[in-house]
C-alpha cells in the first residue's frame, strides 16, 4: 500500500536509497548507472561533496526568507554569476524552483514587458510543434507535445506553432541545408505576416530539442536569422535551456554554439543538479528597465522564489561546472559516447539516426531506416526500453513525438559530466 500519488498507477518503482558519482542504489543493494540523469538532470552525478557542505551551511545561516521582506546573500551572488556567464545582455536573473516555474515567468514577462511599453496587441507566441516547454498551463500550451497537450486542450491558449529544426525527417531528398533553413525561416515569416507582427509577443525554442525529439540540434544559421526577424519585428527571443543548458552541450549554454543571444534564457534542470530544485529565468537589462521605469513591479511571484538553500546549491553547481571545468569534460566524452553509439548502433536495422551535442545525444527509431518509418507501438515501446534498460541497470530516457500521426520513439542520453570511459 501507498499514500504517495505515483506518475503511474500500475507500477510502484524500487525505493532509491544512496547515490554515488554515476551510479544509484535501491534499497535492495541494486546499482543503476544513471545514463540520463533522470531527465537530464543530474550533471554532477550523486554524492557531490562540495554542493551537500555548501547546502548544509546554507541550512544553518538562513533556510527560508521570504523575497517580499529580504533578499539572500546567495540570491544575489548566483544572478551574478549566472548574468555575467550568460551571452548578450542578459542581465538580470529570476530564481524559481524549477523549468515550468522558469517558462510561466519568461511567458509572462514578455507580456508585461510589452504591454508597460505600450504595445498592448503583442500576446501570440510563435512556438514549434514537437517541443516541449514544461507542463504548467501556458508552458503547456506553449510546447508542441501533441501526447502532453491533448487531454488539456480546451485549457490551453492559442499558440501558432511552426515546423521545428528536424533535419532527418524535415530536409527533403536532394535538397541542401541551407535551402532547408531558408523553408523554416519563410514558414516562420508567413506565420507572422498571417497573424499580423504587432500583435506577436516571443519567439520560443528550445535551442536544441529535449525530450520530445531527443537532443535535435538545428542547422546553422538557423537561429540566427530567427534573431533578425524578432528584431526586426519587434518580437522577443526566449530560449528554453531547461534541458541543453548548463554545460550539457559542451558550452554553459547551448546558443553559444549558435552564435545567438536571447531576450530571456531558462534554465533549470543542470543548474541544481538535482540537489535542489531551482530554475532561472535571465532577461535583458533593458527588459528589466522597462518594468522598473514602469509599474515597478513584476506582476507574478512564487512562495520560494530566490529560495537562499536552492540558490546556495546552485552556486556550488557553479564552482564545480565552471571553477573546476567539468563543463570542459562534455565535449570530448560526448565525442567518446557518440562513436560508441555509432560503433554499436549506426547500422542497427532500428535506429534511424544518432544525433545531438556534447553529453545530450539521442537515438532515433525507426521500423525501417530506409523509409524511415517510425516505430507505432502506441507509445508502449518508450515503457519498454525503459524496462529493459532498467532491469539491465541502466538509466536511460525514452521518448518521442507525434510524427505523421504516428508516435515516434527516440532514447535520449544525459549523462553526468564525471562520466568515465568505463562506464
Ligand atoms: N523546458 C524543457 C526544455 C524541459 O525539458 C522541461 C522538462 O523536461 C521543462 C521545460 C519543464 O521543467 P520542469 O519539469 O522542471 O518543470
């Protein structure tokens, strides 16, 4: 008997007990090598002995003030550090307690943003079908998760929702990537001449695509022209780093390598690592001016945001992604980790494609690759994989979109930085 409300009603998993490094343990002695940290959370592995004294120091000054009487002392170090990493003018940092929390403050922001400038018609977000934003209303909505979205359908804002950056299934035969981007780029332009620009609020992707299309990086050049269209039209930029970003591609965040900077970044997962739970929502100083020459005042808010513990694990994160270069790690293991998947997988009658960035790849499956039909299994080989994997002790995460009505299936990896070869 449980009281706890599991993810799933048929199946109660094994009690964790302990953590080290790569591997978990449940309660019966069994080892598991965490092969996606969760969901791309755990970039440090388990056990990190600097984040647990950093989170048990913290314990002892302050646990819990509230933002509306005080600010904290790591609150304010971490936006630092966070802004003076992030790229562009990314200046200033809102600390909530998770991705979903990170993308309602940048949906809403960008409202009230526009709305304090007097530009009252901008609401309509241009998002991409097959992404995935979180699972709050207008996160929700925002994503492109037709499985995730459909039971809560009447509930949901309306978003338009364009073609994402899916080079294997969305560049034709013979034509180049080049001319693959320039039809992304002019889908997206149609779109906003069709609803009108001034009446578009934000652009919103996910730099490279996580959990619905398994570590999908875009073509180059492809986020930089959606750069030159939002500011062209006056539309804000907000990348979605829940997933990709901190360090899991190999650079802090993931538009680095695409040579783009947003008007507001999220992150969250990699930024607690799981020792606590916190995003960040960074914008731009001259958003920030907006609001503070305007009401004063962002009208949104959590009970813990900027919560001094979380805040206090995520600097410790820091220290070791980026004082001790951990994030220098991702580039070569990923290298390591991709031509061992493409030594063992890359003729597999079943897998379509093996894709992704630094330590965030993923495997595509196919009932045949030639064609590239996808797997249909009603979504029951992503439980299956999983399983396997599971039985085997090894964490991995499968998933997948809705391609030609279809479901698709991919297995993503996310391994901790500390990764060894062994391992
Ligand atoms: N955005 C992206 C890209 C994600 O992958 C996720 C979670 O998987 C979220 C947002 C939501 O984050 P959370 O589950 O922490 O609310």
């Amino acid at each position: 008997m449980t009281h706890v409300f599991h993810r799933s009603s048929t199946h109660i998993p094994p009690t964790v007990a302990r953590g080290e490094g790569a591997y978990l343990y449940d309660t019966t002695g069994k080892a598991y090598l965490d092969g996606s940290g969760g969901a791309a959370v755990s970039c440090l592995g388990h056990g990190d002995a600097h984040v647990t004294q950093a989170i048990q120091r913290q314990l002892g000054e302050i646990a819990f003030a509230h933002t509306g009487f005080f600010t904290s002392e790591p609150a304010e170090t971490l936006a630092a550090r966070l802004t003076d990493l992030a790229p562009g003018a990314l200046n200033r940092a809102y600390l909530v307690s998770g991705g979903s929390e990170a993308m309602e403050a940048a949906l809403k922001l960008a409202r009230q943003y526009h709305l304090e400038r007097g530009d009252t018609g901008r609401a309509r977000i241009i998002a991409r079908r097959q992404s995935y934003h979180g699972n709050t209303l207008g996160a929700l909505a925002t994503g492109g998760n037709a499985w995730r979205r459909a039971p809560f359908a009447p509930l949901l804002m309306e978003v338009s929702h364009v073609a994402p950056c899916y080079a294997y299934r969305g560049q034709q035969d013979g034509e180049s990537e080049a001319a693959y981007c320039d039809r992304l780029i002019a889908e997206i332009e149609a779109e906003i001449t069709r609803v009108g620009p001034e009446k578009i609020m934000a652009f919103v992707a996910e730099p490279v695509v996580g959990a619905t299309l398994g570590a999908v990086p875009p073509v180059a050049g492809y986020f930089r022209r959606i750069r030159e269209i939002c500011d062209r039209c006056g539309i804000l930029m907000i990348l979605d780093e829940v997933m990709c970003g901190m360090g899991r591609t190999g650079t802090l965040f993931a538009c680095e390598q695409d040579g783009v900077a947003p008007d507001i970044l999220c992150v969250a997962k990699g930024l607690g690592a799981g020792y606590q739970p916190i995003g960040a929502m960074l914008c731009t100083e001259a958003m920030h001016e907006v609001i503070a020459g305007g009401s004063g005042f962002f009208q949104h808010g959590h009970t813990y945001v900027g919560h001094p513990v979380a805040c206090a694990a995520a600097g410790a994160v820091l220290d070791r992604l980026v004082g001790d270069d951990l994030v220098g790690r991702v580039a070569p293991m990923g290298a390591v980790l991709r031509g061992m998947l493409e030594d063992r997988f890359g003729q597999h009658p079943h897998v379509g494609d093996i894709r992704g960035r630094g330590l965030f790849l993923g495997l595509e499956l196919v009932q045949d690759r030639d064609t590239k039909a996808p797997i249909d299994a009603d979504r029951k080989i992503h439980a299956q994989i999983k399983a396997a994997a599971f039985a085997d002790g090894l964490i991995c995460y499968p998933g997948g979109g809705t391609i030609d009505g279809k479901d698709g299936a991919h297995v993503l990896l996310a391994p901790p930085f500390i990764l060894s070869e062994d391992q």
